[in-house]
C-alpha cells in the first residue's frame, strides 16, 4: 500500500506545477495591462514602464513563474494584489472559511441525498418511486445552476423570508447557497448511483446469495453496495473540483465572501497574484481528493494495488 501511496504522489507534483504554469501563461497572455490599471489611463509611457519594471513584468514569464512558486514553496507568500495592493494571503485567508463551508455541506448533501437515493431507485427499478427520482434528477440537471440560485433565492429569501438574501454572517446564511451548489451534483450522483447498483444486482453471486436465502437487506448492504460503490466513490472525488469551481457563481449570486468571488473580481482586472492564490488551492484540493479516493478505491478493490506493485 506504501508503495501504491508513493507513487500516486509523485504523480500529483507533475500534474499540480504544469497546471499552475498553464494557468500562469494564460493569464499573463491576457491584453489588459495591469500597470495602466494601477496608474489610470493618464500614465504616461515613462510611469509605466517605470510600473512595468516595479511588479517584475519586465522580466521572462517562466522567471517569474519559477519566483511565484519559489516564494509561495518557501515563504508561504502568495504576493500582493497589482489592482488593490492589498496582501493576497491574508485576503485568501479571510476568505477561506466560507467557501469550505459552503463547499462542504454541498458535498455532505451530495453524498447523504444522492447515494440513498440512488440506491432507493436501484432497488425500487419500473416502480413509482423510481420513476419520480429518476424524472427530479433530470429537471435538476437540466436547469442552469445560475438560473435556479436566483429563482430560488428570490422565492425562498425575498418571497418568504425563510433565509437571508445575501452575506455569510450565520450558518443561516450557508444553507440554501449550499444546496443549490449541491443541486446538479445530487442528481448526477443519483443517476449514477442506481445505474452501478443495477449493474451489481444482475450479477450471478448477487442471485447466488438470494437463492442461499440471505435477507434482501443484506444482499443489498452487504454484497452488492460494496462493488456498486466503486464508481460512486470516483465520482465524489470529481464532484469535489466541480463544488469548488460551482461556488464561483453561487458565491456572486449570493455574495457570500470567499475565494470564488474573489477569483471573478481578479479575473475581471488580470490580477495574476490574486488569481492565482485561489487556482493554487483548488489545484492543490483536488489532487489531495483523487489521491484519497484512489487510496479508498485500492482499499475497497485490491486489484487495483496490483497495478502497481
């Protein structure tokens, strides 16, 4: 198993510098010019270059890449914003919390509503029951996740009253942004959950155990969830990167302060330090999460060690 960890983490660090670089050279690409942003659009030539020269943009791109993450590596500085001239790591820091709390009870919705669902459809299969899962699924999939945020904030927060409209002062303020964050992804997780489990339950061991007279309950929980998981388990680990990039536009409709928001404000101006803060802990997130889901799926599959060994 040690050796399984070892290297999948030495695939993490490849993976994980080639999309900051990727990310570093779009956004220095970029035609806005930061220094006139700072200066205003009566700088003359001089006073840019001048500025050009004080934020390192004179220098190679991949010099100042390689300064950036030699920085970020040994200081833990991420720079200081070029529009606001404000430190990013205290702003990132400040902004933080509420985007994992957003995130994570996105997530916890995910896992607790569309697995037991899934499952439910599963085993319910041409039923009633299967079909209205099956046709909720759809519909949230089907609506934008912008749309429905603002529908629902308007009937849920203006109509009547039930949450606040905007702001992260409460754990109030979190839970109809998190669920509408969680809203695609339940669905997804539904459908993908009772297609693995009706693959399971037609397989041969799954009647085997029916016919040695094993509970229905246990045949399902205890041969059939295991293997049928297997998929479901791949797809948290995607759903994590899709929550994080999800809450960009939650965040704005919302206007809950965290790092997605924070990312469209320096977006909007070519802040590359501001940027490139928030880029560097979702890269960061979702490598941590695929490496765990990998480390749960070789627990649950020992074949997959194999691969490896």
């Amino acid at each position: 198993m040690l050796k399984y960890i070892g290297k999948r983490l030495l695939m993490i660090i490849p993976t994980f510098l080639l999309l900051t670089l990727l990310v570093y050279t779009i956004l220095s690409l970029s035609p806005a010019d930061p220094a006139l942003m700072r200066l205003g659009t009566t700088a003359t030539e001089e006073q840019i270059e001048e500025m050009h020269h004080e934020m390192g943009l004179d220098r190679p791109l991949l010099v100042r890449y390689g300064t950036y993450m030699w920085d970020l590596i040994t200081k833990g500085e991420m720079g200081e914003s070029w529009v606001m001239q404000t430190n990013v790591k205290s702003e990132f820091i400040e902004r933080l919390p509420n985007t994992l709390i957003l995130t994570g009870l996105a997530l916890l919705l995910t896992i607790w509503v569309g697995i037991p669902a899934g499952i439910y459809a599963a085993v319910k299969q041409n039923t009633t029951g299967d079909r209205v899962t099956m046709i909720l699924a759809m519909l949230l999939i089907s609506l934008p996740n912008f749309f429905l945020s603002l529908i629902c904030q308007i009937v849920f927060c203006l109509w009547l009253g039930w949450f606040p409209v905007t702001g992260a002062g409460s754990f109030a303020h979190f839970i109809l942004p998190s669920i509408m964050l969680a809203a695609s992804r339940v669905a997804g997780q539904v459908r993908l959950t009772r297609s693995s489990m009706l693959d399971v339950l037609g397989q041969d061991y799954i009647r085997t155990a029916s016919a040695k007279g094993c509970s229905k309950i246990r045949v399902i929980c205890y041969h059939a969830l295991r293997n049928g998981l297997l998929p479901v388990i791949t797809n948290i680990g995607n759903n994590v990167g899709g929550l994080v990039a999800g809450a960009v536009t939650v965040e704005t409709i919302f206007a809950i302060p965290g790092i997605g928001s924070m990312l469209v404000n320096a977006v909007r101006t070519s802040d590359i330090p501001q940027v490139m803060g928030p880029i560097i802990f979702i890269s960061l997130l979702v490598c941590v999460v695929n490496l765990l889901v990998d480390i749960l799926y070789a627990v649950i599959d020992p074949r997959v060690k194999l691969q490896y060994s």
